[in-house]
C-alpha cells in the first residue's frame, strides 16, 4: 500500500485521472468503506477506478473519484458517522462494508436518502432494499450448485462441518435432502480442530462437505492430514469459492478428493490482465499487498485474486457502466445529503435501475440482476485437486447444472497412475481355502506366511494394476458386524471403516447392511446357504428286499389279477364246448364219457406257471380260452421283464438312510440342532427372512442352550462330525464344497437356501473400485477364477480324496451278499417246509384209508410205506390187488396193471366229468 493510503493525517483519500486537465470534465464521487486490514478490497477498489479513469469508452466527458473510509468491523456507529460525512461531501453511491452487521445499518441510510447501496458479500436475503444491488451469487444459487455437484460426485452418505450459522445457511438445502445421510459437526471454537476431527474418523466419516472461512481451510485440511483423513479414500467438498488462494502445496501429493467451485476464472483473458496490470502497479508504487508472488507457484493456478475483491472491481465496473448510461441520457448532479435531513438524490432511483438493468462482462463473468436486485445467473467453474494444482474439471449453470468436461478415461487414467507402485493393507481372516497359513517347516515372513484362494486372487489382481500389497489379519477375527452395544463395526468391515485397511477380501458376503457402509467389487464367486450334515448311513438289507421292485400295491394288484384270471379261465372252459374231451375206458368201452382239463387246481396251477415263466402239461384249446391265455402271458411278460430290470437296481444299489433331505426337515423337528456362525451373513439371513419356515428356525436357534451358534466355520465343522447327527451347520455351498471334498463322512443336504456372493470390500468412495471390478471380470473370462477355484478346492490341502473313492467304488459293481438274496433262501426252504408237511399229510391220510380197507393197523400201514420208502434199492414196487367185492375200489398204494385198470382208478368216480 502507498504512504498516502498509510497516511494518519488523512482518513479520507481522493483518487482521480490523472490526465485531469480541463476544468469542463465532470467528477463523480462516490463512496468505499472497508473493514480495517482489508487491503485487498481497497486495492482492487483503487484499481477499478484507475482502470474506468483510464478507459476512454467509458463517462468520455466525465471522470470518477473514489472516497476511500476505514471502519471497525461490527462498529455501526463509526459506520453510521462515516457515510453521513460521505452523504455530506456529495456522492453517487456508497460500496461496503464487508461487515454484515455495518451493512445492513449502511443499507438502511442509503435506502432512506436513496442512494444506490452496492455489496460484494455473501448475505442471506429473501428480499432485497430497494436501491440495494449485491454481486455476491445469491445464496439459493449457490446452494443449488453444491446439490448437482454433490450429485454428480454420487455421494450418499455424508458429514457436514461448519464453522457458524452461517454455514448452516449455506448447506441448509442439503440438510433438507432426504435421500442423503447426512451428519452435523461444528468446529470447536478453539484452534485444535483435532479431536473432533478425530471423532469423525471413528465414526468412519471419508465424505466431508467443508464450510469454514477461507482464512481457515488450510488449517483444517493440516490438522486433518495429521490425524490420517486425508488418504485417497477421502473426499472433501469445500463451499468456500476462494479455493484457488489457499495454499494447498501439502495436500496435492495425497491422493485426497477435494472438489470445491470458484467463481473467478484464472484462464480468463480480462483476469489475467489485471493481475498483470495490478503486479506492475504493485512493483511501480512500491507496494507490498500480496506477501507471497504469484511466480512462486507457477503450476498452482493461484490467482490471489480472492471472489471479493473480483466482485469489488466488477461493482465499480458495473457502476460505471449505469452512470456512463444515466449520464447519456440526462444530467446528473451529484448533491451533499444530511442525514436528518428530508432531501433525497433526485437521480438515485434511476441509478439503481440502471444498475438493475444493465450487463457487464467482469472478472467474475458476466453479471446481470433479477428484478429483486439478486444475482441468481451464474456460471461457476468445478474444480478439483491434482498433482499439478487445482484443475478445472467442469462447469456449472443454473440452467444445465453440473456438466464435467474431463472424460471416464482421463478419470481413470489418473486413479492408475496414483495406483503405481502404491502399497495397499489386505485385511482377511484364516479361514480355509480362502486364506490359510503355509504349511512350511521354513520360518516364513510377510505374504508368504499365507497362502490360499484370496492370496492368489490378490497377487493377481496385483499384477494387473501394478500395486503392490501387505497382507493383515483382521484383529478380532471377525468377517464385519455392527455392534450395538459400542456403536462401530467390527472385523474386516471394522478395520476398512477405521482406515486401518485399503481393502478386505476373504469368504466376505456381500449384504445389504455391509453395501451401506462399504464398497464391494463385483462378486468373484457365486454361492447359497446350504446344509452340513453327516453322510447318511447305509441302509442295511431287507431280508425280503426282492420285493421291494414292485410296490405293495402292485404286488397286491398282481394277485388279485392272478386269482381273476384263474377264475375266469375256470369258467370260460366249463362254458366253451371244446374244452369237453372224451374219455374212453378200455373195460367198459360202451361208457364214453367227456373230460375238462381245467378244473379249479388246474387252472390256478396254468395261471402259476404262465406267471412264472414255465409250461404246464394243460394248453388252452377253445378261442375263448387262448384269448386268455393270451393276454395273460403277453401281461406277465411285462410284469417279470419290469420286475427283473427293476430288482438289478434295488439289490446292487447302495441304500442311504437320512434323517433330513431339505431346510423343511430340519424345521419340522427338534431333535436334530442346527446352528449358524454367530453374526455372520448367514446369521443375518435367518435373522431378517420374512418365510415362516426360516423365522421358525432362528427361533428354534436363539431359544436353545447350550448355544448352537459358532465363532468360526471350523468350530462348526468340528460339532458337525462329533454330532453323530444330532447337529447341522449352515453355512456357505462353497465351504461346504470344500469340507466335503476332504472330509467324507461330511455332506451336503438340500440345495441352497438363498443365492449371494462374495466381493472384495473397500472404504466408502473408494477411487479403485473401478479398476478392481474390470481386474476381476478380466480373470472371470480368461478362465483364472475357474482355474484357482479348481486349484484350491479339488487339488491342494487333501482335495479330491473323497471324490477318488466315490469314483473308485463306483467303477464297480457291488457284490450281493446273503443279506441281500437271503429273502430268497428264506422262500426256498418255506416252500420246501410247506410241500414236506403236504406229503406228510397226503401220507397219513391215505395210509388210514388202506387201512381201513385192508382191515389193518394205521401204524403197521405206515410202517410197511415208511420201509419201504427208506429203502433205495428200487423205484417201484408190486401193485396190490383190488379186492372187486370191496366198493371202495383200489388201494392208494396198489399199482394197477392194464388188465385191472379201471375207469375209477386214479379218475373221476362219477359220471360228472368236472367232479
């Protein structure tokens, strides 16, 4: 600043052309009242003046002073005795204060002697005085601009820091979306922002909306690089349009998002000209305004050139631009005005609305007003933090809103180079294939401590994006939980929320409540709930399991058919005429007489033996009764031939008996327990099911005691094999098609309950999601995912034992032992029982009939037959003789020769041939 703006003697200071040389050139004097130590405003107050002074398109006839008056800021009497000395002195208009409170007592004396009022600061206002104009983009604009932004950005959760009310103003429009998350901190009053900057990061906050005063920003930017929340995986949007003058030299090798919108284009032509103009006027008059020269960042795009001062010199062009207009069309004087007088300014009304009316393009665009007197039509410049400095990456309108120029290539591009050569923490937890501990004898150090599914996937993924990588076990174990009782999550998800990781891979589910929290890639497999459970036990044989081909109907429905057939051939050969055969008898050969060959024995005995596949000496010989015949062996064709297929099956294969097939059985009873891993997705999703059948079930599992629920996979596999069956786990298909390729005593019961995945987890906003999704789809189609899962499943750590076995002992056929055919026996030795017991019974019968005929003994009849039965020298023997006076005819046991044969002998006794 110059010795005479330095001046004590001096509290008014007179700036006019200095090519003043005609005593015709009107001076229009006007007023600028600054706060004390705002130099900036002042200087750029002195510059506009010089440069309309000097600018010979503008008042040609006519030349401005401006009347420069220091105030206390928040002091409105000094305000108020400073612009009735101005008013008093004769002015057009009075510029300032910056003070809100000045201001307004300010506004309200301009307003009553109408004196155009004109503001450059940011002031909440529904409705503006009449003779009052604010270049200041109205805050509804503003606002509006930070919700496309924030939008566009796609953030979803986020925290909100304010410094005082009048950030809560600022931001109140996104307090009052509904679709955002939002929280609320107030910076303590005190200049250590850090513990509360240190709560935030408890709470997992890496998406922070930023209102704080410029003076400010670096500040909190610093001490929040201190305590760890200016990482890659933070984002900060800073509403303060004075971005580009803070020094952000620390902050832009971080990798942090900091996003923020600015009003004064650096790139503009008419910006850079007056930097330059105001550097050489520095340099000329010895001033010292700016402590640090803009040529000592040449690649920062630092402008010092704060939004206030730009709009200070775009108000003084803007009011010259209305004066140059009013002074066109008529002639203006400019007259000294009291205070508590009761003169106004003949041409303030027409100024304003001048000033309303016109448009002028400034350092901070083009500016025009609504007919409120807001300036609401803004275009603002997006911009973003890079290595290089802040870089314009987009505009915003009120009629577009936000539009970003820089494309997705150009986006990703940058994340890859700032992920080059970078090392990234991998949280996980020991749990197999996924991530296991190498079964070494060698003292191992690093990542070769582990081995496994997620190891290999990572150092994959690692290869093709050029990072490299630390693998850490989470500290508690756990996959990620919210707890409750402390208000935080735990495990993997905890330790991402808590910047202690860069990303979490594991045999980590992907559910709703963990997608709120944190990022997930695409899944990298694909699984469902299912069942664990001991293999079911071999059936033992059924001692009659030769009837199992055919059921207990059909066998019950073949006898029925059995006896209606040999019923009906019975009668259809009694009715048929051809089934009638004569019989001759060589005695008495006038005696002809007509036989049936199918009495009831005989036809139940044809049936039999067509049934069983052998012959009878009776052949069918009327058409009715081949017609049945007939069908009855065309019938017991496809009975026996669907019995002998069907009885290979049942007696070669295996027979299992399980308790539980489905969910549904498990379910249904209450002997079989059935737990799940405490807390983990599949807890959650029995937890929070709406069908009856699983809410019953995690009813079942919260009532019982002991507990059924597990802190690992292991434990539950561990319950499972020392259950015998009186326990099931749930947990992930994969695992258990892992357990049961080792263990095979373990299966598989039922398909699965529900169908999720597994991911990779990062941090909120995390800038490498991205490029880890397209890493992954790129293994999925070359087949490497495939390939590990093959690797890690059926060949490493014992895979592939029980599949060797199944298919070993399935290359070939089972031996039938006797308790699979034993039935058979059974049947053999019953039918041999049954047909001795009809000997016996035939024996003794028709031995006490010869004894009644011979007048013998029944003992010494069965004597004689029993010796000579027992007696294998001969198959014959000597026929007795009939004695022709006994009407009983011949004896059982006598042997008729063809001389004593009669008719009666071994025939029909009557002369109904079917008795």
């Amino acid at each position: 600043m110059s010795s005479e703006a330095n001046s004590p003697e001096k509290s008014q200071t007179i700036l006019e052309a200095e090519a003043v040389t005609s005593l015709s050139v009107v001076v229009y004097s006007f007023g600028g009242l600054f706060d004390a130590g705002d130099e900036h405003q002042e200087v750029a107050f002195r510059y506009a003046v010089d440069a309309i002074n000097s600018d010979r398109s503008l008042l040609t006839h006519a030349r401005l002073s401006g009347q420069i008056e220091q105030i206390p800021p928040q002091d409105s009497f000094t305000a108020s005795r400073k612009v009735c000395s101005l008013l008093k002195s004769g002015v057009a208009g009075i510029f300032g204060p910056q003070s809100g409170q000045t201001s307004a007592h300010v506004q309200s004396i301009c307003d009553a002697l109408e004196i155009p009022h004109i503001e450059t600061r940011w002031a909440y206002t529904l409705t503006r005085d009449e003779y009052s104009v604010n270049l200041y983009p109205h805050p509804s604009t503003l606002s509006r601009a930070y919700m496309d932004v924030i939008k566009t950005l796609g953030w979803r959760k986020f925290c909100v820091i304010y410094e005082n009310n009048d950030g809560l103003v600022r931001t109140q429009d996104i307090l009052k979306n509904q679709t955002w998350k939002v929280t609320l901190r107030q910076l303590p009053f005190s200049e250590d922002y850090r513990p509360m900057l240190k709560e935030a990061k408890k709470a997992g906050v890496t998406h922070i909306v930023l209102d704080v005063e410029r003076k400010n920003i670096f500040t909190v930017l610093k001490q929040a690089q201190q305590i760890g929340m200016m990482t890659s995986y933070h984002n900060y949007f800073i509403t303060s349009l004075d971005l580009h003058t803070v020094e952000l030299e620390d902050f832009r090798h971080g990798g942090t998002n900091i996003t923020s919108l600015r009003l004064v284009d650096p790139e503009n032509a008419l910006v850079q000209k007056v930097i330059e103009e105001r550097v050489f006027g520095d340099q000329r008059y010895g001033r010292t305004v700016d402590p640090t020269p803009a040529s000592s960042l040449p690649n920062s795009n630092m402008t010092f050139l704060k939004t206030e001062v730009a709009l200070m010199y775009d108000a003084v062009q803007l009011f010259a631009k209305a004066l140059d207009d009013l002074d066109r069309s008529r002639h203006i004087d400019v007259t000294p005005l009291e205070c508590d007088g009761d003169f106004t300014w003949v041409h303030g009304n027409s100024l304003i609305n001048y000033m309303k009316w016109v448009q002028v393009s400034g350092l901070t665009g083009l500016i025009k007003f609504d007919t409120e007197g807001f300036r609401r039509d803004v275009t603002l410049d997006i911009v973003e933090l890079s290595k290089d400095g802040l870089e314009r990456v987009g505009r915003w309108d009120p009629s577009s809103g936000a539009n970003y120029t820089r494309t997705y290539s150009e986006v990703q591009q940058g994340i890859v180079e700032s992920l080059q050569n970078k090392t990234l923490i991998i949280s996980s937890i020991l749990a197999a294939p996924y991530t296991m501990l190498r079964e070494t004898s060698e003292q191992m150090t690093g990542n070769d401590r582990y081995e496994g599914f997620c190891v290999d996937l990572i150092h994959e993924i690692s290869n093709l994006l050029g990072f490299n990588y630390t693998i850490k076990i989470a500290e508690d174990g756990q996959h990620g939980k919210f707890d409750e009782k402390l208000n935080r999550w735990n495990g993997m998800i905890g330790e991402l929320l808590s910047q202690k990781a860069d990303l979490a891979i594991g045999d980590l589910t992907i559910t709703y409540e963990r997608e709120q929290e944190v990022d997930f890639t695409m899944p990298w497999m694909n699984l469902g709930i299912s069942i664990l459970y001991r293999k079911p036990t071999k059936q033992p044989p059924n001692l009659f399991s030769f009837l199992q081909p055919l059921s207990l109907d059909v066998w019950l429905y073949m006898a029925t058919a059995y006896l209606g057939v040999s019923l009906l051939l019975f009668v259809l050969a009694r009715l048929s005429p051809y089934e009638w055969i004569a019989s001759f008898s060589c005695r008495e050969p006038e005696n002809k007489t007509l036989e049936n060959q199918y009495s009831l024995i005989n036809s139940l005995w044809f049936t039999m033996g067509s049934l069983l596949q052998q012959g009878t000496e009776q052949q069918p010989k009327a058409v009715s009764t081949r017609i049945v015949a007939g069908i009855w062996w065309f019938f017991t064709l496809i009975m026996i031939s669907s019995y002998t297929a069907n009885l290979a099956a049942f007696l070669t294969v295996e027979r299992m008996e399980s308790p539980i097939e489905s969910a549904e059985d498990l379910a249904k009873q209450t002997k079989i327990k059935y737990g799940s891993l405490y807390g983990g997705s599949t807890w959650t999703f029995f937890s929070t099911s709406k069908l009856p059948t699983y809410q019953r079930m995690f009813s079942f599992m919260e009532s019982q005691n002991p507990s059924v629920y597990t802190k690992s996979n292991e434990e539950g596999v561990k319950r499972v094999q020392k259950g015998d069956g009186q326990y099931a786990y749930m947990m992930e298909s994969s695992s258990i098609e892992y357990i049961t390729e080792r263990y095979c005593d373990l299966t598989q019961v039922g398909g699965p309950l529900d169908s999720k995945s597994y991911g990779i987890a990062l941090p909120p906003g995390s800038p490498y999601r991205t490029l880890i999704n397209s890493a992954v789809l790129k293994l999925q189609e070359g087949g490497k995912l495939h390939g590990l899962k093959r690797k890690w499943w059926k060949e490493k750590r014992g895979g592939g034992t029980c599949q060797a076995d199944e298919s070993k002992s399935s290359s070939k056929a089972n031996e039938l032992g006797l308790n699979n055919v034993g039935g058979v026996f059974v049947v053999l030795l019953a039918g041999m029982g049954l047909a001795s017991v009809v000997a016996v019974c035939e024996f003794v019968w028709k031995s006490r009939k010869l004894a009644t005929e011979e007048h013998a003994s029944v003992w010494t009849e069965m004597g004689k037959e029993i010796r000579f039965a027992l007696s294998c020298d001969s198959s014959s023997k000597p026929a007795r003789k009939k004695n022709l006076e006994r009407k009983n005819g011949p004896s059982f046991l006598s042997m008729p020769t063809f001389d004593s044969y009669t008719t009666s002998q071994y025939s029909f006794t009557s002369k109904d041939p079917v008795s």
